[in-house]
C-alpha cells in the first residue's frame, strides 16, 4: 500500500528557486604562512625556545605548534583559512594571547611580548627546623581566577640551604607542597599580576599513604597484577589531581605513598569487571586501609528472531545502554557482559511485590536492528539475587517509510544537514504532560533523552539527516503514530503531528516548515574593542533562562560568526537570559537580556575586550559570620560569594534569593576562623555577596552533615552586597545566620503500636520563608530511616508545611503533612499499614 500526502508548493518552490540540484566543485580553501617573534615584554629581548602554538576556539584543541629560534622568530606555513588563538608561552613567562583571522593576506606576521611570571621564593624546612636541602618538591595545587580554575604541577630542586624559586602565574593557589619520602606543607596564598609574592617558610610534615586489597568481591579471591589509579580532588569544584598509579601484587596487594591529607579516589578498571571506585581520606602521617572489590557484573544472554518467531537472524546489531555494542551469530544468539550499577545507561531501581516486600535490582535499554527489517527496542531489568532472564526479539516486517522537505520560509532556503527524528506516540500520559510541550519547542531535549524514553515504552526512535535540499527519508518506521519534528541543538524548531505509517507504507510529502518565533534566535555581531567584527570565529556561550514556567538551569553551546562577524543564539523562548560568552584571549563577557514573547527581538552586538598582560586585577571581600544571636562568632562555616554583575564562567551553581538568582563558585570560598572571620580573594570587580552555611554540604538530595553539631538546627544566609575594586580589599561584611526548626517523626505499626525501624523518610515542604537554595517545592533532603525506637529528628528546617512521605518493607507507603516553624520543634506520628 502507498499513502502519498502531497508536498506543499511552496517548499518545492524554494527548493527549485534556489537551484540546489547543480552544485559546483569548490576550490581547495587557501593556506597562509604565519611569521613573528616572541619577546621580553620589559626589555624587548627575544627569547629563544619559546612554544608557539595555534588554538581553534572555543574549545581550544591544538591545530599546530612551533618553537622560537635564537632570534625569538618562529614561521608556520600551511595554516587553512580560519580564526584563530596564537598562544606562546616560555619558562618563567606568563603565556600571551593573540587572537588572529586568516581572510585575504597570504604572509601574517604576529609578534608577541610576554610578560614574566611573578616567582614564589620559599625555604622548605625540615619538621626539626633544619633546610630541606637538594631536595625534590613538588607543587600540586588548583589556581582559580576569574573564568579559569586549572590544576597545576611543578617540580623544582631545592638548593644548599633548602631554598627554591617557581614561577606560578597570578591567581588563588591552594595546594601542597610535597617532598616525596620526606614530607607534605601546606600552599595558601593569593599571587598579584606582576608583583612576587612574600617568600614563605614551609616546615615539613609527616605524609600519608593507603594500602589495600583487589579482591572478587563474589568469591573474595585476589586480583593480581592490576593498576590501581589514584586522583586527589581539588577543592570545592577544583580538578582532579593525578598521582601516579600502583599495581597489586601477586596477593592483590598495593601501596600508595607520599600522599598528602585530602580526599583521594582510587579506580580500579578490569576487562572482565565492572568498574570500581572507593574515595579514601589519607590523614597526616596516617595509612589509610581499603578494599576494592570487583563485581564480574550480570551476563544476559538473548536471541533474534525474524518475523515467522522461528527463522534466527545471523549478524543483528544488538546496543544496550549508551556504547555498548554485540552481534547476534549463526543461531541469532548474542551475549551482553558486564551489567551492573555504575556502568553507562544502567540505572537503579527499587519497588515493592505483591508480598509487599521490596525488589531491587537495575535495568537498562537493549535495542535491535537487522537490515531490511523495522527495529525493535525494550528495557529489561534484572531483579537482585534473580538469574538473569533470556531476552527474545522478534523482528517485524520491514517497516514503513517517511519522506519530506525541511525549509525555512523566513529565509527562503532549504535546511541542510539538520535532524530530522521521528518519535512514537506512547499514549502515556507523561507524553501529554513532558514529552508533547517539549516537541512544540518549549524545552530542550536530547536524542538521547528521546531514545531512553522511548525504549521504556518499548518503542522506537527513527532519525535522519536532511541532505543539500533539505529532503529526508526515514526508513523502516514501525507501524503505528508518529510526531515527526526537526531537532536542532535540542529544540524542535518544526514539527507534524499523527503521522500514522503502516507495515510497508510509504508517506511522502512530509514537509516541515521553519517560521521564526519570538524567543527562536537571538542575532547580531561579535565585534573586538575598535568596533572590527570578529569573523568566522567560534566562541563558547553559556546561558541560564527564567521564562514562564521557572527557571530552566544553564546551558552551554558553542556558536560561529560569519565573514561579517554576525551570529545565530538558538534560546528557548521567551524570558529572562543571563548570557556569558567566552573566548582565548578575551575578558568573559555578560550580558542580562528580556525576550518578549510578542516581537523579534532586535540584533545584539557583543563587544570583546582583550585581556591585559599578566590577567585580570582582582579584589577581596572579607568579614565575620555570627550565630542567630548576633554576637556569637560562627567558627568553620563555610562562606562562598556570589554576584550578579560580573562576567563569572566559573560559577557552578545558581541559588535564588531577595528574588533574584545569583550565581556562586565554591571553590572561591573560605571558612571561617576563630573569631567568625573569612577572607575572599580573586574576585573580579564588582558587587559581590557571601552565602555562608553551617553545613559542609547543602545541595538537593545530598545528607546534609553540620560543620559542628551545635550548628545543626542553623538555616544558611547572605549577606548584602558590596563593592569590590581592583587590588583592594572590603572589610566588614556581616552575615547572621538563621534559627531553624525540627520535626521529630514517630514511625508506628498501625495494628500493633510498635515501632517501625529502619523506615525511610523522605521530606518535601513548601517554604513561607526565603531560602537561598531554588524554589518550591523545595526538596533539600536525602532519604533518612528511622532508628531502633522508629524515631527520626529531622533538623535546620525552614518555616513552612512539610510533607513526609514514609515507606517500610511489608507495609504501605504512608504520607502525612505537618507545619514547621523556626526555633520550635513539631511532632508527627505516623502509623504504617501492613501491606495486604
């Protein structure tokens, strides 16, 4: 049977308008030559063997690179057409940028002066007080300034009277110093561009090490002769910093030592195991003891049949989870390995039988695809202490077929090279309430997500690729309805609704129509200081959006002027954006835009200004923190800033307060000292503000564990904003915290009145206060169980009604509600039903 829908004249029209049947071979793109000379920023000396390399922006791989001769002279040939980061760095030097685009000129000369480092001189001292003299040191530390925090890592030998020198470039350092067999110091300290900082005394202190076992963890036997990797983690979100790996012994044994105090994580990755991980805290001069135990993981095995339920198919592709790939053989039989938490695509799940006992176990996505045929996918699960089951796909019929033409009618073109996917109509109702708003272009969603959901309902995904004249054709589409939509950067920008397709049908004349909506595309030009555009130059953008319905978090994307500098933002509609946009060699730039829902917004220009030699000047903030009445001092909580005003790429979370959002970065901040004080360093100017916490976390559900437990029943705050300048410091910023509320939860038998241990609770509330974490509904809190007399304290609650929600094995799923007031304890009994 053959459905044809007719195309529309008017796609057709802009298809054979525009010719695209003819296309033309185009000439190879022209090569440049790239000449120039590295020097000394305060003599004009050149300097020999200075590295030189091009970067392609944003996200900076490495095209090519040179080396300076005697004369500080360098020559690339060869370079394509392009914009691109000139990046040379030498030893002792701060690395200089310059941002260049190749158009017309066949020779380009760049010359570039580099600024010297400032240079840390310290004496490392022996903890007797005797120099550490010719002694090997190392620096492992996280540098954060505003709009990069990397890790750094220098070693250095220290001289006859134990003393060093090592360049670092400006910025917060906080690291260690460590003296392999020796001994660890601890390195805090703020470095000014151009200005060395105060030389330091470094005393020496005993280091830390761990020792374990690799065992199976099924039969307990030992794993032999395999590498244990070993990484610290920075501080707040700082990187991970690499140590060198070990390997286990002939009885699974290994060793790690030289390790300074800190959070350490230890992988273990086997081919016949799943991967193992453990974080370990090494102490001073401690050992530390782990074991790493591997699971072999589940082994499903599983057969492909064609049509008839009887004929094996030999050679069907058979994925699971995200990358995880086999081949059915001769008999249409495949094995899928290692299945188990932790691994791509494999997700937890726990719910309770017809016995009201609780089943555990994972599950995960399997899709199949043989050639000719329509593909199948479904989610197998695998209950815990359960053999696995054999999985059985029957393969249908070939499936039918989908074609059109993709246009926009704004611009009178075709669309080439865009996505075009076709998802199945579920008939769930998550597809009325999710999945339907997010395909008519009001949210953002993945083929993945798409594919993940699909698979749940034991559906399937189709996708294709628009060619040169935005023509598409699916193929095998099983039977059944179909919401047929063009997907560009996670927003469907066009979309046709029922599409209905039978086995071996074909639809033609499909066509989806892209119109311009307010809040589709923001435009404009990128231009540099002198108000020249920034051509053919890809740069990152971040943004954050509160539209309508809340705010949807932040996004990252890249985006690519044109010859004239000009640039395409896909958004997600109408609202608030906050917009950052970050490239190689210039100041982070942001900006906060209102998008109407009634008009096209005008073109934006963006204007970059270069970053001066040696960065950007920073400031401090500092202050005191005090407990609810005022005067006490708040002794080790944690106080991180937050802004609104400054371009801030490093931020890692957002929080809402006084009705606005801010954004913050961990790793910036402090804790606080004897006296309630903090000092805040390498903040941009700027109005900035401090929210401190008693808490050593406070995120969505993550247990929330106080600094101290008298500070337990405290709510976080934050202080009022401050002005900070360049090279100075604000003093007295005060912040109070807040008295909070408890409830105190009873868990009881409802037949029999006794209590309940081990109960898990779980609280929701909506606030009547402002807290600065998110908005209600407001779910803070990781699950809790009550203790052996089927009580749980629940503490530093926020005023508002709480709901609680309260599940046992063998018994119901109860909920109850209670009002919570700050500085006053509320009690709730609950009474479980047993399950019938």
């Amino acid at each position: 049977m053959r459905k044809s829908l007719g195309a529309r004249a008017a796609v057709a029209a802009i298809a054979i308008g525009f010719g695209l049947g003819c296309v033309e071979a185009q000439p190879p793109p022209p090569k440049f030559t790239v000449r120039g000379q590295v020097t000394d920023a305060a003599t004009g000396n050149p300097i020999e063997g200075a590295t030189v390399t091009f970067l392609v922006p944003p996200r900076t791989p490495t095209l090519r690179g040179a080396e300076t001769d005697r004369e500080g002279r360098f020559s690339l040939p060869n370079v394509p057409t392009g914009t691109y980061v000139l990046l040379a760095g030498a030893r002792g030097y701060l690395d200089g940028r310059r941002s260049l685009t190749l158009g017309d000129q066949k020779e380009v000369t760049v010359d570039v002066a580099l600024v010297k480092a400032p240079v840390l001189r310290g004496r490392v001292l022996k903890p007797d007080g005797q120099p550490a003299a010719q002694t090997e040191v190392t620096l492992v530390s996280t540098v954060q300034v505003v709009g990069t925090s990397r890790g750094i890592r220098e070693t250095v030998t220290t001289d006859g009277e134990g003393l060093f020198r090592l360049p670092l470039p400006p910025g917060r350092h906080r690291g260690f110093l460590i003296a392999p067999g020796s001994g660890w110091a601890e390195l805090r300290l703020e470095v000014r561009p151009q200005q060395d900082p105060e030389e330091l005394a470094l005393t020496l202190r005993p280091l830390g090490r761990v020792s374990g076992r690799v065992q199976d963890e099924a039969t307990g036997a030992v794993v032999a002769e395999v590498e244990v990797s070993c990484w610290l983690r920075g501080e707040g979100s700082g990187p991970l910093h690499t140590y060198p790996s070990t390997k286990t012994d002939a009885q699974g044994r290994f060793l790690l030592s030289d390790l300074p105090p800190g959070q350490f994580l230890l992988t273990v990755v086997v081919p016949t195991y799943l991967r193992a991980s453990e974080q370990v805290a090494v102490r001073q001069g401690e050992e530390s003891k782990v074991v790493l135990a591997l699971e072999r993981g589940a082994t499903v095995r599983g057969v492909v049949l064609g049509p008839d339920e009887k004929t094996p198919l030999a050679g069907a592709k058979v994925v699971w989870g995200y990358r995880h790939e086999a081949r059915t053989d001769e008999q249409g039989r495949f094995v899928l390995e290692r299945i188990g938490p932790g691994e791509a695509g494999v997700s937890n799940f726990g719910t309770t039988g017809p016995d009201g006992q609780v089943v555990r176990g994972v599950k995960f996505d399997v899709a199949v695809s043989a050639e000719g045929l329509a593909p199948h996918a479904q989610t197998v699960s695998l209950n815990e202490g359960a053999e696995p089951p054999e999985i059985r796909f029957v393969m249908r019929d070939r499936g039918g077929t989908i074609s059109g033409t993709a246009a926009d009618l704004d611009q009178h073109q075709p669309l080439a090279g865009e996505t075009v996917v076709a998802v199945p109509d579920i008939g769930h109702g998550t597809y009325q309430s999710w999945l339907s708003p997010v395909l008519k272009g009001a949210g953002m969603v993945s083929i993945e997500m798409l594919r993940g959901y699909c698979t749940q309902h034991n559906r399937a995904v189709v996708t294709a690729e628009t060619d040169d004249q935005g023509r598409f054709t699916l193929g095998n589409v099983p039977e059944g309805r179909y919401t047929l939509c063009l997907l560009r950067r996670g927003r469907s920008l066009a979309l046709r609704e029922n599409v209905e397709i039978g086995e071996g049908e074909t639809a033609e004349g499909l066509d989806l129509e892209v119109r311009r909506r307010p809040g589709d595309l923001l435009t404009g030009r990128v231009l540099q200081a002198a108000g020249q555009p920034l051509a053919n130059t890809s740069m990152r953008v971040t943004y954050g959006h509160s539209g309508p319905g809340g705010s949807c978090g932040s996004s990252s994307t890249d985006i690519r002027t044109d010859d004239t500098g000009r640039y395409e933002l896909p958004l997600r509609g109408a609202g608030r954006y906050d917009l950052t946009l970050l490239l190689e060699g210039y100041l982070p730039l942001t900006r906060e835009l209102e998008i109407s829902a009634d008009k096209q917004p005008g073109d934006v220009d963006l204007t970059l200004q270069p970053e001066p030699p040696g960065g950007v000047p920073t400031g401090s903030l500092s202050g005191r923190v005090f407990l609810p009445d005022g005067k006490t001092p708040a002794v080790g909580v944690k106080v991180t800033p937050f802004t609104k005003d400054a371009p801030f790429p490093e931020a890692d979370s957002t929080f809402n307060a006084r009705g606005s959002a801010y954004r913050s970065c961990a790793a910036l901040g402090a804790e606080t000292e004897a006296q309630g004080s903090f000092v805040i360093q390498g903040l941009r100017p700027a109005r900035w503000g401090v929210f401190a916490t008693p808490f050593e976390t406070y995120r969505p559900l993550e247990p929330r564990k106080p600094v101290k437990s008298d500070y337990a029943n405290l709510l976080p705050a934050v202080s009022d904003l401050a002005e900070v300048t360049a090279n100075q410091e604000t003093k007295d910023v005060r912040v109070m915290l807040r008295q909070g509320g408890s409830l105190l939860v009873r868990v009881l038998d409802a037949d029999t009145g006794k209590p309940v241990a081990q109960a898990q609770l779980r609280l929701s509330g909506e606030l009547a206060e402002d807290l600065p974490l998110g908005n209600p509904p407001y779910s803070p809190f990781a699950p809790e169980a009550t203790d052996e007399r089927g009580a749980h304290r629940a503490q530093g609650l926020a005023s508002g009604l709480y709901r609680v929600t309260v599940s046992a094995p063998g018994y119901q799923t109860q909920q109850a509600k209670s009002v919570v007031v700050s500085g006053q304890e509320q009690t709730l009994e609950v009474r479980l039903k047993p399950a019938r």
